[in-house]
C-alpha cells in the first residue's frame, strides 16, 4: 500500500489520535523504522492540531484531507483544510529564557517541531485551499 | 500499572491518566491545575508513566501551569519514556522543568 487518504468532516483534536493511529499502520505495513514512524507521527499530530487551533480556529467544524504516500526513499504527509491561512510562512523559532517564567512560550511549538523533524515543508495557500505538504527522508 | 515512588515532601503528586496526552486530553487538566495552583500548590510531581505520547498540546498544560504558579513554582516530571523524553529534548523544556524517565525515582 503506497498510498492512503484521511478525510475528517468535522471533529477537532481527538481526530489527532485517530490520524496518527492511521500513520503508525501505514509505516508498519511499510516496514518503516519504529524511530522514523514516531518522528512522522508528531508531524502529522502538530500539523493537524495547528488546522484545528488556527486554521478552523477551535470551532469543531471544517473538512481536512489527510494523504500519507511513500516515496522512493521518503514518505510524504500532505494535509489540506479550508480554514484560515497562515499568516507568516517564516521559519518557526523557539527561543526563550528558562529563568524567565512569565514570558515562557506556549504556542508555536508544533511548527518548530515540524521544521526541526522534516526534511521538506512547503505550505500553500491556493482558492481557499490551504495545503501544508511534508517530506522525510527515510 | 503504576509504579510506586517517593514523593519529595512539599510536593503533591497528579498522575496523567491519558495514554496520549494530546488535544484531546490537555483541556480537562489544564483547567484541574489552574483550580490546584489558584488553592496555592506550588510544587507538583507529574506522573506520566500511564502516558504514551505527548504533544505539545499537552505540553502546553504544563507551560501555562508553571506561569500561573510563579516564581515559587518546581515541577517534576517523571515516568516518562523515551519518545516523551525526547519531545522535552527538542523543545528544549526540559530546562525547565525536571525530567525524569520511567524506572528512575530519585
């Protein structure tokens, strides 16, 4: 199975879970390493909890297409929404003072983990179509 | 199955009892500890070794728990397994909050 395809027409964090139980079976069926299914599944995870926070914006409501493909030495996470687009595309970064307790981030970790983790990101915003594609090399 | 450790005194101890600690989860604590911080707990021992997976939804529970609780605020994180460890790593929270893995109570 090279391919399989995930569509939510409403719902919002729980069908993180639901996803990511999708992933882990796609990679076991791929014979992909145990190390690399967990470093795709906080992918999948921080990139859909970022459609339900700031895409449909915690409403429970929008439809998301999920597509997981394998390459020829990756594997690819595609996820499209109708929400609200993004509205920076810089680089996500992740600075802050640990002595400084009251000015702790506490959002803005999903994306930093996504660039950290993936080999390839690329968001577009097309027709009210916005589309977050991810690669890994494996 | 949990396992038994010490709990350092003047610490109250909250076990995660979600095996993933996810979006769907972290709301329902997070309003639990604003209640536990707002009564005064300070100093909290977190066990996660019912947790699989955390993400930074529930990463979050404890970020915004640790501000509400100031300066007199000392969490301690244990049970935790390796892929949530790593999590920590990456994000680099584990500066400040005190990780411990699943196995090791001191």
């Amino acid at each position: 199975m090279n391919e399989v395809c995930i569509t939510f027409q409403s719902g919002g964090y729980e069908n993180t879970d639901k996803a990511a139980l999708v992933l882990r079976q796609f990679c076991s069926e791929n014979n992909i390493l145990s190390a690399e299914t967990d470093k795709l599944e906080i992918c999948l995870v921080e990139a859909l909890n970022n459609v339900y926070e700031h895409s449909y914006e915690n409403s429970g409501e929008g439809n998301v297409e999920i597509k997981l493909s394998l390459l020829e030495r990756a594997i690819r996470i595609e996820i499209s929404d109708n929400g609200k687009a993004r509205s920076s595309l810089k680089p996500a970064v992740l600075e802050f003072d640990p002595e400084d307790i009251e000015n702790l981030p506490e959002g803005g970790m999903g994306l930093y983990l996504i660039e950290s983790i993936m080999d390839e990101t690329r968001y577009t915003s097309i027709n009210n179509r916005n589309t977050l594609n991810m690669i890994k090399n494996i | 199955m949990s396992e038994k450790f010490a709990v350092p005194a003047g610490f109250s101890l909250i076990t995660i009892d979600a095996s993933r600690f996810t979006g769907s989860s972290a709301h329902e604590y997070k309003i639990k500890l604003e209640e536990l911080i707002s009564c005064g707990y300070r100093k909290i021992i977190f066990d996660l070794s019912r947790v699989e997976y955390i993400d930074s939804m529930g990463l979050s529970v404890f970020l915004s728990a640790i501000k509400s609780a100031g300066e007199d605020g000392e969490f301690i994180i244990t049970g935790v397994n390796a892929g949530i460890a790593r999590i920590f790593a990456l994000t680099r929270l584990d500066r400040i909050f005190k990780v411990k893995p699943a196995g090791n109570h001191n």
